[in-house]
C-alpha cells in the first residue's frame, strides 16, 4: 500500500495516525478519572489534531519534496529547469516519487544509451584511424623505395629508371585517389554535397556506364548487358552525375571481381514509387560472413587480391553515402561460386 502513495495520502495517514493515538490517549485519561472533559472536546479535538497535522504534513512534505527533486534534476538535466521542474509546482494528488524514480531511470537508460554509443564511436574510430595509415603508408612506403633506389644509381639504368617512376607513379595515382575518395566521403557525411535532383532515363545513363567501360570489360573479356526485362525505359528523380558514379563503381568492381568472359547483367524493376536497379555478375561471390561489412570505409574481402586489382577501398562506401543521400537503400546478395548482385533504388520521376 505504502509503495505509490501520493504525498496527500501520506500526510493524511500521518496525521490520522496521530489523532487516533491522541484520542486514544484522551478516552484513556477520560475513563481513568484523571481528566474530565465533554465528549464534544473528544470529538472535536482529534479532528483538530487530524486537520492541523494534515496541512501540516502537507508543508512540510511539499518543502522535503522541493528539495529533493531539485538535487536530482540538477543531476539529471541538461538544460535550466523550469519552476515547476524544480518542484515549485508540486502536485501532492500525484505519486511524485514514483514519477522522479521512473524519471531517474529513463535519464540512467539514456546514459547507458549514450555511453554504449560513444563507445561504439571510439572504437570504430581507433578503426579507421589504423585503416587509413594502413592504406597510406603502403603506397607512400612502396613511392620512398623506389626513389631511393634511384638515388642510389639505379638512375644510371634507363630500363630500371623507367620500371621505378612508373611504378611510384603508380602508387602516388592510387594515394592521390584515397586523399580524393576520403575528401568525397567527408563531404557526403557533412552534406557539403547539394544534389543536383533532375528528370533522366536511366538506361540512357546505363548505356553511357557501358561505352565508358567497355574497354575494360574488353579486357577481361566480360560481356555487359541488360537483363531480358530491362529493355522498357524508366524515369527517375536523382543526381544523375552522383548515379553515374554509382553505377561507374558497381560495373567496375563486376568487371574487376567478375569471371573471364562472364557478364555483367543490369536489370531494372518497377517498384511502385521507386525503381530498382540491380547489377550482377557470374563471378566467384562472396561469402555470406562478409557481407553486412562490405560498405564499411576499407573493408576487403581478400585484401591482397583486392590492392592488385588497385583502387582506394573506399568505393563501396561512397556508394551507399550516395544512394543514402538521396534517402534511398541499397543492399548486396552473393553466393560463392555463383555471383553477386547489388540492388538499389531511385525514386520515379
């Protein structure tokens, strides 16, 4: 009973507590001879005793009340507190402790919240941090060795000399595309990037993906090609040059990770509101463990694999800032042998 008792109830059962002690006290010294008095005082003075303690109870707990809550929300809030926040505005009729406790517990379950949160922040930043100088200190290291071999006569060599600064100009090209990838990707995050929304065919813009690529795909004798049910054209409201991007980086990594003389299928689906774009290639796949991490800033499947084939490790990772840029989704499905395809969204025009 005692648990969820509002203040009111409190100082009533406090003062009808004392007033029946009192006229207890009173019939006792009334019967025993001691005192005589007229029942109408035995009546009248417990109600008094009751009425006094009541109001009584009432300041005084309201005073304790103020006080109290007052040093727990200093604690607990962040922001100035109002007068009715500090207790100045007190409703005895409510179980104001129960309130402050179930109060004190949200504020604990957000700072648990809040701690969890942060700690995730450190963690992935202690990540990245060892990530990027991982990534950094490969070309510039692989750049210093062969200037110094140089330096050290190999200069003298014509054929040697040539082999190196090809080989540094390599790796500063492949540092120069990180420097650029990580500035892309902080300005998607700060949305520094306005989109420039607009109305355009997709599969026009698939097309032109397809003839800027084709020699590389010549190259690795990989076919690119629409899906059966992608030859109607579809409409849709983007940034057409940030989902040029997007499909550049798709297609590439198909052609780069797919099989010799396989093919990289586009196929489209309407969606209601939205149209799905979905890339696929017939190329060894990727196992399922790796998936939820593939968008994550560096993340390699087979890292050694992955530096031959160049780029910075940063490409799907735009990609998805991109497509969420745009407040759309994008997600992968892969099996190992049989091949992967990433599926986004656009809305319709």
């Amino acid at each position: 009973m005692g648990k969820n008792l509002t203040p009111n109830q409190i100082a009533f059962y406090w003062s009808f507590t004392i007033a029946v002690i009192v006229a207890v006290f009173l019939l006792a010294l009334n019967f025993g001879g001691r005192l005589q008095v007229t029942r109408g005082f035995l009546t009248i003075f417990p109600i008094s005793i009751l009425a006094i303690g009541y109001f009584a109870g009432q300041y005084f707990l309201k005073e304790f009340i103020v006080n109290k809550v007052r040093i727990i929300y200093k604690n607990i809030y962040e922001k100035k507190l109002t007068s009715v926040e500090k207790g100045k505005g007190v409703d005895l009729n409510t179980d104001v402790f129960g309130k402050v406790e179930r109060e004190v517990e949200l504020w604990s379950d957000k700072r648990d919240e809040e701690f969890n949160r942060f700690e995730g922040y450190e963690q992935y930043r202690r990540k990245f941090l060892g990530d990027i100088s991982h990534e950094l200190k490969t070309p510039i290291f692989n750049i210093q060795g062969y200037l110094d071999t140089l330096l050290e006569g190999a200069a003298e060599e014509p054929k040697i000399r040539d082999n190196f600064l090809g080989r540094a100009a390599k790796n500063a090209e492949r540092l120069a595309t990180i420097i650029e990838d990580l500035e892309a990707i902080s300005r998607l995050e700060s949305g520094k990037i306005i989109l420039d929304f607009q109305d355009f065919d997709i599969k026009e813009l698939v097309e032109e993906v397809f003839e800027d690529l084709e020699i590389r795909a010549k190259e690795k004798k990989v076919s690119l090609v629409f899906k059966n049910d992608a030859q109607n054209s579809f409409k849709v409201r983007a940034d057409r040059e940030s989902i040029r991007q997007v499909l550049m980086n798709l297609v590439t990594n198909s052609i780069k990770y797919g099989a010799k003389k396989g093919y990289t299928k586009i196929g489209f689906y309407n969606m209601d509101k939205n149209i799905l774009i979905e890339v696929t290639d017939d190329g060894i796949g990727i196992d399922t463990k790796h998936l939820p991490r593939l968008f994550e800033r560096f993340y390699r499947v087979d890292k050694h694999r992955s530096r031959e084939q160049g780029g910075s490790g940063l490409g799907l990772s735009i990609v998805k800032h991109i497509i969420e840029a745009h407040k759309q989704t994008i997600n992968v499905r892969s099996s190992k042998g049989v091949g992967t395809t990433f599926g986004f969204t656009l809305g319709k025009a």
